[in-house]
C-alpha cells in the first residue's frame, strides 16, 4: 500500500549540497564549526535528515532500541543491520553515512569484523563505527589497515549495558575517567577519525576534546563536543516513552501522529474518506458498459 497509482510520476528535488567526506569533517573541526549527527534506519528518516542538512547519518544498531522492539542493541545482528543500511543508503544522502557494527560483528576475529566492515562499504556506507577502547585496537588497526574509516565510542557503550549494570553515567569516578582519557588517545593514535562520546560528564567531554585533534560527537555529553548526535525519533518525539534526560525534542511527533490517525478513523467511520479528491473515475466512454454490465456475461 505504499505506492499509490498515479497519472503524474513524482520525485523528490535533488539537494544542491556537495557529498559531505571525512577531509571535510576534519576540516569543520579544525575551523570550529559543530558537527550535526542524526541516526537514520529507513529510507524516510534518511531523506528527512538529509534535506535538513545534517552531517553525518548513523544507521546506528539503535535500530534495535527504536525500530524493531528489543529492550537493548545486543540482538541486533548483521543481517538487520545490512538491511537498514541499504534502505538509507538507496536515498543516496549528501551526508556522511556510517553504519554501526552490532554485537559480536567484531568481537570475534580480525577476519570477521573485516568481512562485516566490508561489507558495509559496499553496500554504500562510508564508514563505520564501533563500540570500545583499549580492547579494541587490534580490530581497528586492521580496519584502518583495509581503508575502512572508523569512528569510535567510548563512555557509556549500549553493548556494555549489562557488563555496566543497566544505562548510567560513565566517567564519574577517577579512575574510570582517567580510563576514558586514555582509551580516546589510543583510538585517536589507532586511526579512528571520529570519536562518540556517550553518557559521560561534560567537564570530561571537554577534555577529551580539548586533547584530542579528530572530532568529538556528544550524547549526554555537553555543549564543549565537536558536535552533537541524537535519535532521529528522540528528536522528533516520535516515541510514547519520556525521553533521556539529554535528550531535547524538536517535535512532539507522536501526539501528532496520532491525532493524524485518529482523525482518519472518524472521516472512515463517518464515510467523510475518501472523498471526491481521493478517488479515481471511469472514462467517460466506458460507463456504459460497466452499467449495463451483469454477472455471468461474457463478450
């Protein structure tokens, strides 16, 4: 029921905008321009995000989360993941596009988060991002090797939740942060050409940022990041739940969807939809075969 039939084919307008790359990120950085990141898991949110003019889109495995009804990331799998990422990356986006690497999709061998890396990029993402510090040099080492670009995550990781015990703050005990501290470097010294910083305190975010020369991207991480990440559906209120405490919505989109839907339902119910507008009529020349016609008949 998605394509409905047509006398006039549609399209979308083309953005005008140049195809944002990983110089131009930098480059960004460098001047002190901040960074705009918005997930993306369909074809919809792609082309919603990139006509807004965000800068890079993450397919992330939040997907999970948002999307497909799991309570964490951890079921998500390659296969989910290569689906959403081929619905967004059909939309040919101007922005960045980075897909990010599930649950056990490079945990195993350097040879598997190759394949899984790899096989990313040629379905159209640009780069990927992984969760992790000091324990995943080697897996990165390779994937920067391989000319795979790769952009970190460090503080609070969802696919650490039960390792964490539930989704807290990371950070806020000396020797956590110091560790935060020292895993940034080593991904910054690895490869990685962008860093994520989650649920962590915004004194430490700044310093991160301040010691590191690659971009840093904040969720619950304060204003001092490079730039700034959310949930395309956090933003845009489109889920029922109160969001996380960083989160601010732009939009209270469920409630306006719903009223939308409820509304359709009364103009069923009442025989107001569809209308005049919404139908489609016979030529004129054959109404009256179709009047006279009756069941059974054959020409």
């Amino acid at each position: 029921m998605s394509h409905a039939p047509s006398d006039q084919a549609s399209g979308a307008t083309p953005s005008l905008r140049a195809h944002v790359t990983l110089p131009q990120i930098q480059r960004w950085k460098d001047e002190g321009r901040p960074l705009a990141m918005l997930t993306a898991y369909d074809a919809p949110t792609a082309l919603v995000a990139d006509a807004a003019g965000v800068d890079i889109l993450l397919v992330g495995d939040s997907v999970g989360n948002v999307c497909l009804g799991f309570e964490t990331t951890l079921p998500v799998t390659m296969a989910m993941m290569n689906h959403h990422v081929e619905a967004v990356a059909r939309t040919k986006p101007k922005a960045l596009l980075v897909a990010d690497m599930p649950y056990l999709s490079f945990h195993l061998s350097v040879e598997d988060t190759l394949r899984n890396a790899g096989g990313f990029l040629q379905r159209g993402a640009q780069a990927v991002k992984l969760e992790g510090g000091a324990k995943r040099l080697a897996m990165i080492h390779a994937l920067v090797d391989a000319e795979i670009p790769v952009m970190g995550h460090l503080g609070l990781t969802p696919q650490s939740v039960n390792a964490m015990g539930g989704y807290k703050v990371q950070g806020r005990a000396e020797a956590e942060a110091l560790a935060i501290l020292d895993d940034a470097v080593s991904l910054q010294e690895a490869g990685c050409f962008a860093l994520v910083l989650e649920g962590i305190p915004a004194d430490l975010a700044t310093r991160i940022t301040e010691t590191l020369h690659i971009p840093t991207l904040g969720i619950g991480a304060g204003l001092h990041c490079s730039g700034q990440v959310l949930v395309f559906h956090d933003l845009l209120g489109l889920l029922p739940q109160r969001p996380a405490k960083f989160v601010r919505k732009y939009l209270e989109g469920f409630d306006l969807m719903k009223d939308a839907t409820e509304r359709w339902i009364a103009d069923v119910r009442s025989g107001a939809f569809p209308g005049l507008a919404e139908s489609y009529k016979l030529p004129e020349e054959i109404r009256p075969a179709v009047a006279s016609w009756q069941p059974g008949r054959r020409r």
